[in-house]
C-alpha cells in the first residue's frame, strides 16, 4: 500500500508538471558547446551576466593545466556601467562590435612563473609559456560561459597601457586579452574550418 501511494503521487507530480508546461532542461553536451560556441560580435542589450555567474566562470577556468600547476592567469572584471565604458574606449575597433555586452574582462599571467624554475627559464619557449597557459585558462572561461547560455569574443586589440592603471595591475603581469561577455543578438554562422589532414600528420 505505501509503495503504491508513494507511485500515484509521484505520477501525480509529473502529470502536473507537464500540464503546468514544466520542462526540465539538460546541460549541453561538449559537443553541443563546440558546435554553437561562437566569436560574437553582437551582443543583445539590456541583458546582464552577474558577479555569482563570472565566478561560476572563472572558477571552472581555474580548472585549465598550467606549468607546474603554477596557474598565472589573473582575471579584471569590469561589471559596473562606469568600467565597462571606460574599457570601451581601450578596444580599438571592436568598441562598436561589444557595446553591449554585460562585462568586459581583461586576461592577464603573472611573469616568471610558467616555463621557469628556481626563476631561470627552462627553454627556449620561456616566457611564452605564461602566454600558452592563459589561452588555455581563457579556453575553459569561453567553453564554460557558452555551456551556460553565455557568449564571448577574445579580443586581442587593446592598449594595455590604459588598461594598467584602470584596473590596477602590476608590472611583473602581461596584459594579454580583453574579453567581452554577454548574450549574442544573433546567431553567428559556422566559420569554415581548414581539412584535418592540412593540420594533421600521424606517423
């Protein structure tokens, strides 16, 4: 008796639930994140991504490899009205194409850490091995956005000299990217990519 008492009520929860129009929405696969992640350069107005949500991003991000775990990426969120336009200005030609995205982050590694030991460089890479290890940071931060219905775009263009002293950062830290988050206005359609075989040998 209790069995079927507990049966017919949870049947009766799902007929209300689907009467009511509740759908229960699955995560996206990582081959659904691939396949719509998207560089967008048109973001939707008026739509806000929130601080809870950049940490939810940036702490999956933490999840990237780095040499020797020494994990030298830094990240400076401009969230506010004020900061955000102030970034605008430090963009180039893509202030136009991330007016409105909810926030603009700027991407940055500590120097000296990532391909040295004991503060001498392990090889030739040196210093480029900081580099390496914030685009695969900043790799997990635009997978993770774009898995929760958020869209980028890595924007290489910026005065990094303007950018120090707005948001404070050191000299031993390289600027490397600013990158706009937000809720594309449109769907992008699918860049062509080059053959595998152009990119690929196997031996």
């Amino acid at each position: 008796m209790k069995f079927s008492a507990l049966f017919s009520a949870a049947a009766a929860l799902l007929m209300f639930a689907g009467c009511a129009g509740t759908a229960v929405q699955s995560a996206p696969t990582l081959d659904e994140v691939f396949q719509t992640r998207r560089s967008v350069r048109a973001y939707e107005a008026g739509k806000v991504v929130t601080e809870a949500e950049v940490r939810e991003i940036i702490t999956a991000a933490q999840n990237a490899p780095s040499w020797a775990n020494q994990q030298p990426s830094k990240y400076y969120v401009a969230l506010s009205p004020e900061k955000t336009a102030a970034v605008l200005e430090m963009i180039g030609g893509n202030k136009e194409k991330v007016a409105n995205a909810s926030a603009l982050i700027v991407s940055t590694y500590e120097k000296g850490k990532s391909g040295f030991n004991r503060g001498q460089q392990v090889n030739e890479v040196g210093e480029a091995w900081g580099a390496y290890d914030n685009g695969l940071s900043n790799a997990y931060f635009i997978l993770k956005a774009r898995a929760m219905g958020f869209d980028t775009l890595i924007m290489g263009m910026r005065y990094s000299d303007q950018l120090r002293p707005l948001f404070g950062i050191p000299d031993n830290e390289e600027v490397m990217a600013v990158i706009a988050l937000g809720y594309r206005a449109a769907d992008p359609a699918m860049p062509v990519h080059r053959p595998v075989d152009d990119i690929v040998k196997f031996f």
